[in-house]
C-alpha cells in the first residue's frame, strides 16, 4: 500500500498525464482541498465546471455538484470518487412527488436550489444557489408567483428577506438541520467576543441568533473582512480548514450538533470521498457521471439562466 504522499503524487501526475483538474467543495477534508485545482462554494464551482480547458473534471464533493458540472460541461468527463456521496436535502425531493407539487401549485416560477438532482432541475425554470437564492428571487418581477424547492429552512430565509409570493417545499438538509441552539449559547456565554455565523440551510431558532447569516464562501468573506477574532461556525465543519488556512490568526469554533460525539457537525455524504478514492476513481477514469441526453438539455436551460442573473448582477 502506497502512503498518502506516494498518492498524492500520483493524482498529481495522472492530472497531467489526462489533463484533468480536481474541482472541491469547501465541505471536502483538508489534504482533498489542499490537492484541488480549485475550491469553493457550489456557485463557484458551478462557475468553474462551465469554463475551463480540461478534459476531465473530477468532482470532490457530492453527485448533485458532479451532475451540475456534467450539464455544464455536457463534452467533458466528469468523474465522482463515490457514486453514494449523495446529499439528504436533495433525497428529500422525488421528481415525481415533485411533478404532483407542480401540478398542485400551476402558474408559479419554479426556483430550485442546487441541491438537486438532475431530474428536478429539468423541472424548474431557474436554479439558485445558497450565494445568489435572494439575488434571484430579487430578480423578478414583484408580482411573480414562485415555487422554491427543496430547502425549507432556505426557502424561509429568501421569504422573510423579500416578501414574495411563494410556496416552499418540505425538505431540509439533515446537517445544518442539527444544530444546538442550546449549544450555541452556551458557546457564545464561554466566548462573548464571538460572531456566531450561520449557513441559511439552518433552523429559524440558529438563524435568529445570529451576527451573519450566508453561503460558505460567503461566510469565509465575512470571517475575512470583519474585525472580530473569533466565530462560532454553524455549517459543516469543513470551511473552517479554509478559513484558518486564509486568517490563520483567528479563532473558530464549530457549532455542535444536538447528538455529538465529536463536537462539531460534517456531512457523511462529503465525506465518503478519499484521496485514496480519488486517485483509484482518476487512474480508471470512473464512476463516471451519466445523464440521459433528455434529462440533460433540460437541466441546462434553468443552470444557464442562473448563470446569466448571477453574471450580470456581479456575483
Ligand atoms: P454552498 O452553496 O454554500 O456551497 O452550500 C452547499 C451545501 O451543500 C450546503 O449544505
Ligand atoms: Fe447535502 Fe446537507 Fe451534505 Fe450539503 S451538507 S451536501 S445539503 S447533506
């Protein structure tokens, strides 16, 4: 068996050997960000899948974020290392639970979340993401009537900031769902000087206390640009090798979760990838993200038309 710095140096060579580049989620353990071509939140990584002159992408992260760059990128191989990185938020909405949803809810613009798999997106008319949800919603007309699909706690967050018209589904991601209130006053008591900062995909009761509210790159800027030293950080304990690595001078606690054994709160679906799956996943050049060619051309359209709002607004 070969040590982590043999591997390591093997996806190196392989990734120029094949012309491939490693994009990764900011939720993916710290050596998976280190060896990455590019790291970031799930717009920015949608962003980089659409340009850029590899011929592979391997996707560090989940099937929804592989399966958003393989539309994006519909001539290029897109890999996964574990085809079960799956995400509880994007279980939570069936395309054909969500087909009966439609039709119960007829003349609203469908606004999905990226957390989404490939069929549901072929059923909306736009895509979001936790860093452009408001902007977009923004973006229409007063008057629109919206759907907003999965996220419960996100599709609240984007109702309360701008009073649309809007229907929400019931689905939420059991990570961010998880977190102890309880545990987080008690954090901030111990740590008065500190900035609890929380990703919208958290419970109202989390959102209610906190000092910034915001997507994980958005919270890696505010922990960047704000003048305190210390945050209680409620998302997946992953950003938190980013932020230190970025203002290494800092302090930053995780937020806990209700039932926890290690203090702090990951997504098991991020992190079922491994540089060992990695490397095997880049040397066989699978699993392989597939989509039908019907599912695909219709998830483009909604993708693009986030692209375009997210372009022009500057984001
Ligand atoms: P971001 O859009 O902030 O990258 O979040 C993705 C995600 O899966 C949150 O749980
Ligand atoms: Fe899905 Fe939640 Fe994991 Fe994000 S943290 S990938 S929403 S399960």
């Amino acid at each position: 068996m070969q040590s982590t710095e043999q591997n390591i140096l093997e996806i190196k060579r392989l990734k120029a050997e094949k012309n491939a580049i490693i994009l990764a989620h900011y939720y993916q353990t710290g050596d998976i960000q280190d060896i990455a071509d590019f790291v970031g939140d799930s717009l920015a990584l949608s962003q980089k899948a659409a340009s850029n002159s590899a011929d592979i992408i391997l996707f560090a992260g989940v099937k929804f974020m592989a399966e958003t760059a393989k539309i994006l990128a519909p001539g290029k191989k897109v890999l996964l290392p574990d085809m079960n990185a799956g995400c509880s938020l994007a279980d939570s909405c069936k395309a054909v639970d969500f087909e009966n949803f439609l039709n119960e809810n007829p003349g609203r613009t469908v606004i999905s979340y990226v957390n989404t798999t490939a069929e549901i997106k072929a059923l909306s008319d736009i895509i979001c993401t936790s860093s452009n949800a408001v902007q977009i919603v923004e973006s229409l007309p007063n008057e629109e009537k919206i759907i907003f699909a999965p996220d419960r706690n996100l599709g609240n967050y984007i109702l309360n900031k701008t009073g649309r018209d809007m229907v929400i589904w019931n689905g939420s991601c059991h990570v961010h769902e998880e977190f102890s209130l309880e545990a987080i006053i008690k954090l901030k008591k111990e740590n008065p000087d500190a900035k609890i900062i929380v990703h919208p995909e958290c419970e109202l009761p989390v959102r209610l206390v906190a000092d910034f509210i915001g997507s994980t790159s958005a919270l890696l800027q505010f922990t960047k640009k704000d003048k305190g030293n210390c945050y209680i950080v409620a998302t997946e304990v992953g950003i938190i090798y980013q932020m230190k690595k970025e203002n290494p001078g800092k302090t930053y606690i995780p937020a806990p979760p209700r039932d926890s054994t290690c203090g702090c709160s990951e997504c098991s679906f991020m992190k079922l990838i491994t540089i060992e799956k990695i490397l095997s996943c880049l040397k066989n050049e699978k699993p392989e993200i597939i989509i039908d060619e019907k599912t695909l051309v219709r998830a483009q359209k909604p993708i693009i038309r986030m692209m375009e709002i997210s372009e022009k607004l500057g984001l």
